[in-house]
C-alpha cells in the first residue's frame, strides 16, 4: 500500500523533520490515504499551511502547496479558494497556529462558510520553538513558558468552530487512525467549511516535561480517554470527566460562500 501512495509524496524532501514518535506523521498519512480514497486532481488541490510543527508537512507531499505566515493559512487560503472555487483547498495548520496568532481567522472562515477543509493538528503545545504553551495546553500541565504549571483554561476547538459556524465538525486522534482517515475523508467531501482537530502528541516538548515517559504512553492516553461522541453525549457529566468525544460532532449544510459570492456576480451581470 506504501508503494501506491508514493506518488502523493515529495520524495526528494526526505527524510522529514518530524521529531521520532511524533504524531503528526501519522496524521499526514491520514491525510494521504483520504486523497488518494477521493482520487483527487493534483491539478486542482491546495495544501495551505502557516507556521510550526505541522505546517511543514505540506512540503512532503506532491500537491499544489503554499507554506505561509504564522497564522494566516486560512487567509491565503481564502484568497485562493474565492480566485478559484473549483480548487479543493485543505489547510494544515496547529493548535498555536489557529487558535493564537490564527485564532480570528478560524473564527470568520467558520462564519462566511467558505468551502475549505481545516486539519488542526493538536498536540498541546508550540513543538517548532522549544515548548511554550498554546491555549490548548491543558491546566496544570508544564511548559516552558508555564514552569510552575499552566493556569489559562483551553479552548475546545471544535465547539468553537460550530459556534462560529463551521458546517462539518470532526474530531479524531492519532491513535485511531482508521476513523481519523474517515473523518478527513467526509470533511474534505463535504461542501463548506469543515474542521477537523485531529488529537496528536509531542514526545518531545510536551511529553518529557509533563512526565509521560514516550509516544506510546501518549498513544495509550488518547486511547483511554477518547470516547465516541454518540456516547459521550448519553452520560452523565461525571461519568465523562477527563474524557473528550471523537467522531462526527456536527453536520449541518448551510449556504457556502463562493456559490453565494457569485449568485451576486451574476446578478449584476443580469441587470447590466
């Protein structure tokens, strides 16, 4: 299988910068097995990426790419997809970058509804420049900008994003792989702004500091603490504390921008 996705990869930018152990490899091969499932156009897909960690993956793979600046892969992307809607534009970006510096861009690209399609590669923490804390680091947890533990509370992307308007919600991890490939394959069909946060782990920033010995043990805490969203939603609040729902969070169709961008170009069109 290794071999028939080869031609979806920038061999010649191997070996990768990827730290060993670092799920963002394993998200990226998620990424790889849905395009090739969707057998989508090379000449018409965009990987956009801004700045960190996962924002480098887009120079691995054999698309049409554009690595930007630190939080504004969705605006270029934006720029990119209303330039030419038939593009199917997918963003790579992670938790500092989307939900920091990118943060009020997530929010207006979940609110106009522009068919784009959101990885947010979650891992907690800023991997690229040495471990300070994003606003998904947890509370108590340590990094380098927090070494007496982290006191700000986090965000959950995904409710963020379906409260600002985003029309397909998704969750996943990298430990399961399977429905994380699924979900990326929905979110990409999927006409809209679709957000995928897919649950990664840093073993080398946020791991060591915060005692949790290798990836594996990382693993095995998403393992152990994901739950599927359908039922999640039936306990209790304290049968589900220290756990987080995956899978489908949300799926609801709403008018997409482009379509209703041009619905006013061509009525000027008309009345001229």
């Amino acid at each position: 299988m290794l071999n028939d996705l080869k031609h979806h990869l920038r061999e010649d930018k191997m070996s990768h910068i990827l730290c060993p152990g670092c799920g963002h490899g394993t998200i990226m091969n998620a990424l790889v097995h849905s395009i090739d499932e969707l057998d989508l156009d090379k000449d018409k897909t965009v990987i956009v990426s801004g700045i960190g960690c996962s924002s480098r993956i887009p120079g691995y793979l054999n698309f049409n790419t554009l690595h930007t600046t630190h939080g504004r892969a969705l605006a270029f992307a934006t720029g990119i997809k209303l330039a030419n809607p038939e593009l199917k534009v997918i963003v790579i970006t992670g938790d500092g970058d989307a939900s920091a510096i990118g943060g009020n861009h997530l929010i207006h690209a979940c609110r106009r509804n522009i068919d784009i399609t959101t990885i947010i590669f979650n891992n907690n923490i800023y991997g690229m420049t040495s471990g300070q804390f994003s606003p998904m680091t947890p509370v108590g947890s340590y990094a380098t900008t927090a070494p007496y533990g982290n006191i700000d509370r986090g965000f959950d992307l995904c409710n963020l994003a379906i409260g600002a308007g985003a029309t397909y919600v998704a969750r996943g991890t990298a430990y399961h792989v399977s429905m994380l490939t699924k979900l990326i394959t929905e979110a990409v069909s999927s006409k809209g702004f679709s957000v995928v946060e897919a649950v990664s782990h840093c073993p080398t920033y946020y791991g060591r500091r915060n005692q949790l010995k290798d990836a594996v043990t990382m693993l095995e805490w998403q393992k152990d603490h994901a739950m599927p969203a359908k039922a999640f939603e039936k306990l209790p609040e304290e049968k589900t504390k220290g756990k987080f729902p995956i899978g489908v969070l949300h799926d609801k169709p709403a008018p997409e921008y482009c379509e209703e961008y041009q619905k006013i170009i061509d009525a000027q069109k008309e009345d001229n």
